[in-house]
C-alpha cells in the first residue's frame, strides 16, 4: 500500500519500442557538421601532399615540405576562421622568433671567433676537399659540403655560444606556455626552430641568415592551406558558431517542459534521461562561453552585431536556468519515489534486530526499516486518490501554458535559426520571419 500510495509516480506504462543503438557520444562524429570538417581538413592536408610529388615545387619548397602537412595535423583548420587565425599566427610567431634570435646568436657566436682561424680552417677545408675529390672523383664542392656537416668547422667557442643563448631563447619560450597555456604551439614550433640552430648553427663556416627558412616555408605553406581551406569550405565565422550553440540549447530547454507533461499524466520518466538532459544543456551552454569573446573581433555579416549576439545569450542563460530548476525538481522527485520503493521492498513483519543466522547482513538494514514502518504508520487510504486528483486538475489547468511554453521555445530556436542561416539572402529572411 505504501509504495501504491507514495510512488503513484512511477506507474507502469506500456513497452516502449526497443531504440536504435548508437555509438558513444565521443565517437558519432557521423553528421553533416563533422563530416564538412573533415573534408576541410582533409583538403587541406591532401593539397600539402601532393606538393611534397611534384619536383620543382619540392626544389623550391626544400626537403622539410613534409612539414606542412605535419602541421596541419597539429593545427588543422577545423575551428572558426579567426580562432584559427590565431592558432596559426602563434605558430608562424614562435617560428620568427626563434628565427630572430638565432640569427642573433649566430652573430654572436661567430663574433667570437677570430677572422684568422676562420680563414685558416677554410683553407684546409680547400685542401682536404680537393684530396677527397681525387680519391672518390665527385666534385670538390660536394667534398667540401661533407666535411662541413661531419663538423670539419666546429669550434667550442662557437658551440658554447649557440647552445647557452639557445637553452635560453627555449626556457624563455617554456615559461611563457607556464605562464599561458594557449601559447603551447608557438613553444613546440619554436623549439623546434632554435633546435636546427644550435645541431647546424656551430657547423656552419659562414653566416648563413637563410638557415630556419627550410622549416619556415613550409609551415608557412601549410598555414596559407589551412587558412584558404577555411574560407573556400564551408566557412564559419565566431557568431556563426554562437548562434548555432544557442539555438541548441534553446531547444533542449524543451525537455522540462515534456517532462513536467508526463509527470502529470502519471507517466514515468528516466531518471537517466533527466540527468543526461541536464547535462547536455549545461555541456553546450559552458561550450558557448570561450566563444563570446570573439564576435567583436570577427570577420562576418549578418543582421546582429556582437552586441545583440551577446545580450541574446543573457536571455538564453535566464530560460536555461529556469529549465534547470525544473529538471532539478523532477529528479529530486524521481529520486524520492525510487528511494521509497527500495524501503517499501522490506517485509512488514520484519522485527527491528540483529540479523539471524539465514538472514544476510546489510550495511542500513535498521534504517531501512524504521523508515518502512514510519511511512506505513503515516499512510492513509485516501492519499492516493487526492493525488491522482490534484494531479489531473493540475494537468487540466497548465496545459495550455505548457503548449505555449513549448511552441515558444520552437518558435524562438526557429528564429535563430533563420537569422543565423540567411545572412547574405534579406529578402529569403524576411520570408521565413514572415512565416
């Protein structure tokens, strides 16, 4: 009687049709938006390949062409056009830095060494060119080029200078990625950039200012193909995103609505599906957040600016919270009904004492039943009619609002979605507005 009474909630419905299983919500990525990503990146990753095949672009570009493509895989164009941007230009920033400054090293660190011995080395280099050439009968040059990267040129002077302004010109770069974490691809590529001056830098014979430009130029190549793949395919601007995110949860926000209807039919509802719905809003709406900061910045055209983009997520943020408060009522409520049918499970007639010897021992089994027996004193017959009463004059009186509610919830998302989708066709936008 008690659980009849108390958890009239969580009647009974008919059998639900089994759902259509589906993949982890980490591992869909099989929509429209997701696939016009990968298509976007793949694009722009295919482009960069094809150009290591071809020979006068590979002569020109150099043997690091590969490294275009390598960086579209660190920063692939699958984001908004401006965060993008940004992305790249501290890529391309911590490159140039760390070009700079090994230039500066590398004046420094020849500084060091007298004209004399330079000139010395050189001409022994000559000589032991020339003997190699005799021996091998390739050109001296190319003998020449051997013995400077078997470190013919070396001198620890020269070498102590390039790897303490070196270590350096890296812990400086590292403090900066402690200090702001975003800052991370600007450190990886500038390391990498100071790491070919300090292993060629002290073999060189000469200054040589073209040195980083071997992994500069593709990784400029690769931005410039990242950036053009950004604007060509399915481009997508700051408050383009920030609508989208918004109509989402405009429309999820309709989920307390249905089921506050289905707690007043006397329908159950899945505690699992309350708290997913919850979830779900609170997940898209904190994705929304990182964003706002973009739109007076970006590169776009529509009817809102960034301000009305703006005090549109005030709005959206006050019916967000309210739905919340009621997905939090119906799953303290579930909870509470389901608590009450655990106790209601003890038998009546349990006496309140140690367990027996057939009997298990559970953690709260007292509990358990001083609480059944303290719901059944307070039980009364009539409560369960007066609330299935209450309950249907309740649905009776709140249906219309609730219809109102949910046809304004669709026709506020619809709105969104026909700002947010029509921003060069006015004329196609006052139709559906019209509509």
């Amino acid at each position: 009687m008690a659980s009849q009474d108390y958890a009239s909630d969580s009647q009974d419905e008919p059998p639900k049709p089994p759902q259509r299983k589906r993949l982890p919500a980490w591992l869909d990525h099989f929509n429209a938006h997701d696939l016009k990503i990968l298509f976007r990146c793949w694009a722009a990753i295919w482009i960069c390949t094809i150009l290591i095949f071809i020979q006068p672009v590979l002569d020109s570009i150099g043997l690091a062409a590969f490294l275009g493509g390598i960086l579209l895989f660190i920063v692939p164009p699958a984001s908004i056009l401006f965060v993008y941007l940004l992305a790249a230009l501290s890529l391309l920033l911590g490159m140039c830095l760390a070009w700079a400054w090994g230039l500066l090293t590398m004046k420094a660190a020849f500084a060091t060494r007298p004209d004399s011995t330079t000139q010395a080395k050189l001409g022994a280099l000559q000589q032991q060119a020339v003997a190699a050439a005799n021996v091998t009968g390739m050109a001296p040059v190319w003998e020449a080029q051997i013995l400077i990267h078997d470190g013919f040129m070396l001198d620890a002077r020269v070498t102590a200078v390039f790897y303490v302004m070196g270590c350096a010109f890296i812990y400086a770069l590292a403090r900066l990625r402690c200090a702001n974490p975003k800052l991370i691809v600007m450190q990886i590529f500038g390391t990498i950039v100071t790491d070919i001056f300090i292993l060629v830098g002290p073999t060189l014979p000469r200054y040589m200012a073209s040195l980083a430009s071997v992994l500069v130029k593709p990784g400029a190549i690769g931005i410039g193909l990242g950036t053009a793949c950004s604007v060509l395919f399915f481009p997508q601007s700051t408050s383009y995103v920030v609508l989208s995110q918004l109509e989402r949860v405009i429309r999820m926000t309709d989920k307390a609505l249905d089921s506050t209807r289905k707690r007043l039919a006397d329908q159950s509802v899945s505690l699992g599906e309350l708290r997913a719905a919850r979830g779900n809003i609170i997940a898209v709406f904190k994705a929304v957040q990182p964003t706002l900061a973009f739109p007076p910045l970006d590169f776009s055209r529509g009817r809102w600016n960034a301000d009305d983009v703006q005090g549109l997520q005030a709005r959206v943020r006050e019916v967000m919270v309210s739905s919340l408060y009621l997905l939090d009522f119906h799953i303290a409520r579930t909870r509470a009904a389901e608590k009450h049918e655990e106790i209601a499970k003890a038998q009546p007639g349990t006496v309140i004492g140690p367990a027996t010897e057939k009997e298990e021992y559970e953690i709260g089994r007292r509990h358990r039943l001083e609480s059944a027996n303290l719901m059944n004193a307070f039980q009364r017959p009539e409560n369960a009619a007066l609330r299935t009463k209450t309950r249907t004059t309740m649905l009776q009186t709140t249906s219309e609002v609730l219809e109102v509610d949910s046809r304004a919830i669709k026709l506020a998302a619809e709105y969104v979605n026909a700002v947010n989708s029509c921003r060069w066709i006015r004329n196609l936008l006052n139709l559906d507005l019209n509509h």
